[in-house]
C-alpha cells in the first residue's frame, strides 16, 4: 500500500463535511458536557463582542467588517438561546435537514419562544426587525460585497438585543462586556443627530443595567487610583520641600477682545482667523491646575506650555497690524518669542521680566514635546539642588511633578500679568472709547447683514441697545476705576 506524502485538500475538505453534518454526540451530552459547551460557545460569542467593540472608532470602522461580524455573531446567539431554552428539541429539529439549521428557521423558532418571555407585541416586533436587518446586511456582505449600506441608529439597537437575549435566556455573557456595550448604545443614542426608533425596551434595559455585576476594579479605576496615590503621597525634596508642591488656582480676569468696541457692538469690523485664539487661554490654565492636582503632570506642563504660548500669539498680534498678523500667526510657536526671536518681547513690554523664565519653558517644551536630549541636559544645569542637577526632569516619576510645577507657574504668572483688575479697566476704558468711533458703522452694518432670512432690525433699535450696553459698561468702569 503506498502512503501519500502530502497532505490532500479534498480529503480535508470531506473530513470537515463529516465533522458538520455529525451532531449525535451532542444529543447524548450530560449535563456536565452541555455545560462545558456553553462555557466555550459563550467565550465565542464575548471575543466577536470585543472585536465589535474594539474597531468601533471613526478611522477603523467599517460597514462591512461589522456586518461580518454581526452576521456569525447573531447566528450563534440565536441558536444558542434555542439550545439553552430547550436542547433536546431544538438538536432534533436542527438534525431533520438542512432547511431546519438556517438562520431563517432559527429566528423564526426564537420569536415563537420569546412568546413566552412576557415580550409585548411592540417588543417582539422590534426583535423581529432587527434580526430581519442585520439577516439581510449579512447576506450582502458575505455573496454581493459590493456595495454597503449602514445606519447610524441600528447598531444601538442590536446592542439592546444582545444584552436582552442573554438576560431572558441566561447565556451569561461577561458582565463587563454588556456593560460596555450598553454604554456604546446609550452614547449612539445621546449623540444621533436624526431621528430614532420608538423606546420599547428602555424599562428592560434599566432592569438589565441594575443586575449587571462588574469587576471589583475596573481598568479606568484602576488608572485613576494609580493617580489618586501619586498626588496623596508626598516626599521631601533636597531643599527641604515636599513633592508634589502645591499650587493655587489662576485667576484669568478680562481678556481684551481682538476689536475693543465689541464689548458693546457684539460685531467685528474686520473679522480675522486668529480672532477666537483668544477663547482657549482660559480653559488652558483651568485645566493645567486640574491636571496637576490630578497627578497629570504631562498633560499639566502641556496646558501650561499652550496657554503661555496663545496668550504671547495673541497679545502680539493686538498689537501689530492686521496685514502682518495674517503671517505671523502661520508660523509662531513659543519660539518665536525667545532667543533670536526675544525682540518681540519688547512689543510686549515684558522682555526684562519674563526672558529667562519663557526660555526655559521653552526648553521644557522641547525636551517634553520632542524629547530632545539637549534640552534634558541644559535642564539639569538649570537646576538649583542635587535631584534636579542628576535626575531627568521629563521622566523621571519623582521629578516630573517639580517639572509641572515651574511650567505652571510661569504661566500663573503670565496669566495675572495681562489679564489682571488693573488691566480689566484699562481694557473696557478702551472698549468704551472705541465704541464712540465704531457706534455708527456697526449700526449700520448690523442692520443690513441679517441672517437667515430674518428681517432687518432697525438702526434706532440697535442704536438704543448699544447705549443703554454702553452706558452700563460706562457705569462699571467707573466704580472700578474709583474703587467702589
């Protein structure tokens, strides 16, 4: 007898006919073995959710992909609640032929069992549905995949359905996993734009929320205590201090709008697009002193170093004209304020001040931003004691929070230099004066750029509004500037 020396793919192919069509031994399983079954069918089930899960982002998702995953996904799922309900009847009806094992026969037999699961005629024709959609995406995909075709409010929908079959028949799918992906559902539904279906399950959902039972610490718990520990432990730095040092929160008073007169005329003359620059300077500090008190000292020397670099772009370009801004601000960083580019500190009246302290966050920037070796190096001779001189200010975990800490307050201290009490009243006095030159112009244009299709307002009733803004602003420019 002469024996094949490699291996043949028709008799592999025969063999895994075989395997398929033979199902007996599950009919004779104990309940042991049924148990052990479910346990591996269900881990099928939890990774086709984890790959659902985990390509579910704006620049991975895809239709198809999905859909090839729906499609296997929801077949087992089926097919295992029919098992589960009933294992000795669904295996004898699945073992009659091949027109009883489809997907079409199978949905057929669970809305029939759901029957009996207190399901109300509008629930149960939303299963119905559901599964008639994603039956007629899988088909697509899997023998026509030429063209797709999504929906941004069903995915939702077969969440709900995942979750509410494994309640209703006990599949036991990971808790943590229903919960994400209820979460998912919930965010789909809050975030649609358009239209959506009818809550007909909203009441089961809630009763299936309470019943899920998560991990004692899940990943983002355990990251947050990671943190938590970082800024509740404190250790004695070289020079006697301890580490984290605290800080105190910056005050960002008014900052001067782009065109002063439109603290009153709520309109721009010239609008340009570095305008709202302007708008982030305080939400940067805000979130430099929660990062910070956080234990986030990256994300705190981050926020620093970008509110210290808008506040210098923007106090500049207020100050230069609108011809020269429209170049300046397609280039400037925080470089261009320091070094061979110090000169732009004397527009800024601040050269002599704030020099040495914006050169080395500078530094800290590029050490951070683009890990230069350099950059760590001249950090460490700047250094005052023996753990900065030796330890590396970027990554070193003792270190970083001293890091964060100078960044922060070089922007403490930008921060209340511009945008102060005293420089409140200078700015509205020059609000107020540029609203004299601007009052008739902005009347004017206001009321013939109307949007919308809205009709014009009149110019007496802008004219009126804008006195009557004005005069208030008037009012409180003077109590602040006679200290009242």
């Amino acid at each position: 007898m002469e024996v094949e020396s490699f291996l043949s793919f028709p008799e592999i192919t025969s063999e895994a006919q075989e395997n398929y069509k033979d199902l007996t031994k599950l009919k004779k399983f104990n309940t042991k073995q049924k148990g052990q079954f479910f346990k591996e069918r269900r881990l099928t089930l939890e990774k086709f959710l984890e790959l659902i899960l985990n390509t579910d982002f704006p620049n991975l998702a895809d239709t198809q992909v999905h859909y090839s995953l729906f499609g296997p996904f929801f077949e087992l799922l089926v097919k295992l609640c029919l098992l589960k309900e009933n294992w000795e009847d669904y295996l004898s009806i699945y073992l009659e032929g091949k027109s009883k094992r489809n997907f079409e026969y199978a949905k057929s037999q669970l809305l029939n069992k759901l029957k009996n699961k207190k399901l109300n005629e509008k629930q149960l024709l939303r299963v119905k549905e559901t599964l008639d959609f994603v039956q007629v995406q899988r088909n697509n995909f899997l023998h026509s995949p030429f063209k797709g075709y999504g929906h941004y409010a069903t995915q939702a929908q077969f969440f709900e359905l995942i979750a509410i079959l494994d309640y209703l028949f006990g599949l036991k799918i990971s808790d943590d996993l229903l919960f994400e992906m209820l979460n998912k559902a919930y965010s789909y539904k809050r975030n649609n734009s358009g239209f959506d279906f009818e809550e007909v399950f909203e009441d089961l959902i809630k009763k299936i929320y309470l019943s899920l039972k998560l991990r004692d610490k899940e990943l983002d718990e355990l990251i947050e205590q990671k943190y938590d520990n970082i800024t509740s432990t404190f250790f004695e730095h070289d020079d006697g201090t301890f580490l984290p040092k605290q800080i105190e929160p910056v005050e960002v008073g008014f900052i001067q709008y782009p065109e002063p007169h439109i603290i009153i005329t709520d309109w721009y003359e010239e609008p340009q697009d570095w305008y709202p620059l302007y708008t982030l300077i305080g939400d940067f500090a805000e979130q430099s002193f929660l990062c910070y008190q956080k234990g986030y000292y990256y994300a705190s020397i981050a926020c620093s170093i970008n509110c210290c670099e808008y506040i210098l772009k923007y106090e500049y370009l207020r100050r230069i004209k609108r011809k020269d801004a429209k170049d300046f601000i397609k280039t400037a960083t925080l470089g261009s304020f320091t070094g061979d580019n110090e000169k732009n500190l004397i527009k800024l009246k601040i050269k002599s001040k704030f020099s040495r302290k914006l050169k080395i966050l500078n530094k800290i920037r590029r050490a951070l931003y683009h890990y230069n070796p350099k950059e760590v190096k001249e950090l460490q001779k700047l250094g005052k004691t023996f753990i900065e001189k030796t330890a590396n200010p970027i990554t070193d975990h003792l270190l970083i929070s001293m890091t964060a800490y100078k960044a922060y307050n070089v922007m403490k201290e930008l921060v209340e230099h511009f945008y102060n009490e005293k420089t409140r009243i200078k700015f509205i006095k020059e609000g107020l004066k540029d609203y004299e030159k601007k009052k008739e112009l902005a009347a004017k244009e206001i009321h013939q750029n109307q949007f919308g299709g809205l009709p014009p307002v009149s110019k007496d009733f802008i004219e009126g509004y804008m006195k009557k803004k004005n005069e208030f602003i008037k009012k409180e420019y003077l109590n602040k500037k006679n200290g009242i």
